[in-house]
C-alpha cells in the first residue's frame, strides 16, 4: 500500500510539473497574439522595435518606441514598473503609446509580460529573474 501511494504521489507531482510548464507556455502564446494585435504596430514583430536608433527624439518631439525584446532597456524594469507602463501609457516618459487601462484583462497584459520575457536571451532572462523574481 505503501508502495502505491508513493507511486500516485510521484506521478501526480510530475503532472503538475508537466501542467505548469503547458501552462506557462499557453501564456507566453496568449501573450504573443495579444502583443501582435496591439503592441507589434509600434514595438515591431517579435518586439525587435521599427528603429535602429530608439533613444533619438524623433521631429515631433517624442521618442519612438524602444524594441522590447531584450536588446532595449525594458528589462531593466519591475514588472510592476512594466505593468503600470502597460496600463497608463508611456507619455510621462516622453513617448505617445496609450494606457490600456480596462482594454485588456490583468491575464492578458500578464502574459504579454510572459511573452516579451521569452524573448529575451537567456543571460538577459537570468539577470532579470534573479533581480525581480
């Protein structure tokens, strides 16, 4: 009987560690689709950014949008930072991006979180997870 319940223990244990890792990976999707629909037109597909040179002010006086996927500085911030980034808007730092603030759910602007993470390199994703996680 023993035996048995160290059996069923081992495998329930396991396919939570599976579950998770399905879970993580259905947001990190989650995350991409909701990023391509309202985040790509201005971060670039796969968040590499539109322009080389993101920290120039461009002629309207604002700053374009930074590439998010790692090779910026958004990894530099808490998520906390990130998400109140996502929600407000980005013209308290010089930039035009809009709050979406009640335009999408917490899970989905957590997943976008999720996504922009797994595009990072892993030193970057290391650096980060070891300072915020």
């Amino acid at each position: 009987m023993k035996k048995k319940i160290a059996i069923v223990s081992s495998v329930l244990f396991l396919a939570g560690c599976f579950d998770s890792g399905d879970a993580e990976a259905k947001n990190v999707a989650l995350g991409k689709v909701v990023f391509d629909k309202n985040c790509a037109s201005c971060h670039g597909k796969a968040a590499v950014g539109l322009t080389k040179n993101w920290k120039q002010v461009l002629p309207n006086g604002k700053y374009p949008a930074p590439p998010l996927n790692g090779s910026a500085h958004a990894w530099h911030h808490s998520p906390k930072l990130l998400l109140s980034t996502i929600n407000n808007g980005g013209a308290k730092l010089g930039g035009w991006m809009p709050g979406f603030k009640g335009k999408l759910s917490e899970d989905e602007k957590q997943a976008i979180l999720d996504y922009l993470h797994s595009l990072w390199p892993k030193d970057i994703q290391q650096k980060y997870d070891a300072r915020f996680k």
